[in-house]
C-alpha cells in the first residue's frame, strides 16, 4: 500500500486524484485528522482502501509495515502566522521523526513536506544545496520545523532506502477551499470581486518594491503532484528537492490574470501588509529546480497564466474539488 498522510489537506488530497488516475484505487491509505468535517469532501469519490487517524497511525504503522510500499508524509501545521511553537514540534517535528524512524528500520520509501518557508527571507538564495540547511533562518516557527526536520533527517546515518524532502512553494489550485486565510491569493482574489468587484493587494513596505510588484513561484497543483509521482515512480537521488516553476512572478500578475480569467477588468487597489505578518514577510521566492531536473524531471510546469485559468474555469467557478 501506499500512505499518504495529510490526505484531507490541499495537497494531499489532489494527490490521491492523481494516484487514483494513474491506476492505484486498492492500494491506498490515507491518513489524518478524521474528527475534524471541515474538509472531508476533498475525498469525495476518490478510491481508498485504508483511513486511519493520524493519533493511530504511527502504532498501525508499525504492526503493518511489510504491507506499506511506500509513504508520502504531507501531513503537518502549515498556518505560517501561528506562534505556537509547541504545535509545530508535535506534528511537524516529533511526528515527522517517528514516520522516518519507521521507514529507516523498515526499508520503506517516503517523501516529505518541507517548504520554502525554511529560506527566510532569501539572503542564502534559493537553491535546495544540503550545506546551506544549517546556516538558513526562517521567518516564523512554522518555517524553523520545517528546516529542523530537513537538519535533523540530513545528520541520520540510518535512512530509509530512499528519501525526499520537497520545499513547495507558493502552491495554488483546487482543494484549498478550507484553508481560510492561508489559502492561494488566486482564491482570495475571485472571492473578493465576486463580493466587491475589486481585489486589494498589500502594499510595499520594502524600499524599491512597488506596491504589488512582491514576487513569489506560483507552482500549480496539478504539476506538484506530477513531481511526487515522478519521485515515487524513480526513486533516484535522497535528498531535499525545490518545487516550484522556476519562474517568480508578481501578485499584480496574479490578480490582473484572474481577472481574466473571471472575464472582467482589472479593480486593483492596495492596503497596508497586516502588522502580525508585515516583519516576516517574504518578498521574493524563486525555486532553483536545477536538481529535479537532474534527475529527469523534464515535464514543463503550467504557465501563471494557464493555471490560473484552468483553476478559475475548472474549479473555482464551478465549485467542485478535483
């Protein structure tokens, strides 16, 4: 079987779509926080053989390991405004150390969440060199776990027989529905011209960075998890690995193309950067994707412009999850 934990979250549950089409329907266990409604219908009519609560999850683990092929490890507490530190370490550092420990005494395969929140603000650049892990300073403690596990599971002698740990970055595209204020700013925005007829992009507090011209590496759903079945599939080269397109493109791009997608003009304004996050804000972000590509990843990433319209077109209009 396959494991994949965070299955209810937005990555996680896009990739079950894609296993499920790539012809795994009997063989999958997904794993999360079931007590929680919230976000179940992201699992609607997708093919599952196994749902385990995460509480459970390590135990079961254990008992079933010579059934368990392999195991992407998506689950974890994203909300990068969080503070709570001791969330972070449970579910992001301790639970992360458990799942690895397992697959190291079992010789299972996994891959992991890292992110880019683990580069801070940028000054060690952007590429996914394992040297550079140590001197990293993330912005916020959901970036610190992230880079503790990418330090801690770098310094293991004894590993699973093959390992990965990928740094998304900006992620967008269908199934975010419940993610609230953490959510794309492609979501966003269509919500608020719906509401309003405008959208409302942060301002610059950065000397020389225009209002909305803050850049990130929107990377569409669909082709993150066409990454992770590429490294399911090939196993080659443990290590950490940046996902994103390559290409850092403006919010103002963001928001100008989702209104073209809507198929309306362009209502743009700008409000001041919430002061709660205004000091740990990134921004600039551009992945450095020359590793995957190493090691024979050559499928082209969706453009900004195509995937915000097949996501505007295919999903946020129609209200559906993929």
């Amino acid at each position: 079987m396959i494991v994949i934990t965070g299955a209810l979250g937005f990555i996680g549950s896009c990739l079950v779509k894609k296993l499920n089409n790539e012809g795994h329907t009997t063989d999958l266990m997904v794993v999360d926080d079931f007590y929680k409604d919230h976000k179940e219908y992201n699992l609607d009519k997708k093919q599952i053989r196994e749902w385990v609560h995460r509480d459970i999850f390590l135990d079961l683990f254990e008992k079933m390991h010579t059934q368990i092929d392999f195991v992407f490890h998506l689950g974890a507490r994203t909300d990068t405004t969080s503070q709570d530190k001791a969330i972070f370490k449970k579910l992001n550092l301790d639970y992360s150390k458990a799942i690895w420990k397992i697959c190291t005494k079992h010789d299972i395969p996994m891959v992991y969440a890292s992110s880019a929140a683990t580069y801070g603000d940028g000054k060690k650049g952007y590429q996914d060199e394992h040297d550079i892990v140590e001197k990293l300073k993330p912005l916020n403690p959901y970036g610190v776990s992230k880079n503790d596990f990418d330090r801690w599971a770098l310094k293991q002698t004894k590993q699973p027989p093959y390992w990965a740990g990928i740094k998304f970055f900006n992620v967008y595209g269908p199934n975010e529905y419940h993610k609230g204020r953490m959510a794309s700013v492609i979501f966003h925005t269509l919500n608020q011209i719906n509401d309003s007829g405008e959208m409302k992009l942060f301002k610059s507090h950065k000397r020389g960075i225009k209002d909305g011209h803050q850049q990130r590496d929107f990377v569409y759903v669909k082709d993150v998890v066409d990454v992770l079945h590429f490294l399911y599939k090939k196993q080659k080269g443990s290590g950490l690995y940046n996902l994103g397109t390559g290409k850092a493109r403006t919010f103002l791009d963001l928001a100008t193309l989702t209104f073209k997608a809507m198929k309306k003009e362009a209502n743009i304004s700008f409000i001041d950067t919430p002061k709660d996050i205004r000091k740990n804000y990134q921004y600039f972000t551009e992945a450095d994707i020359s590793k995957l590509r190493s090691i024979g990843y050559k499928k082209k990433f969706h453009s900004l412009e195509d995937g915000i319209q097949d996501y505007v077109k295919n999903f946020l209009n129609k209200k559906v999850v993929w």
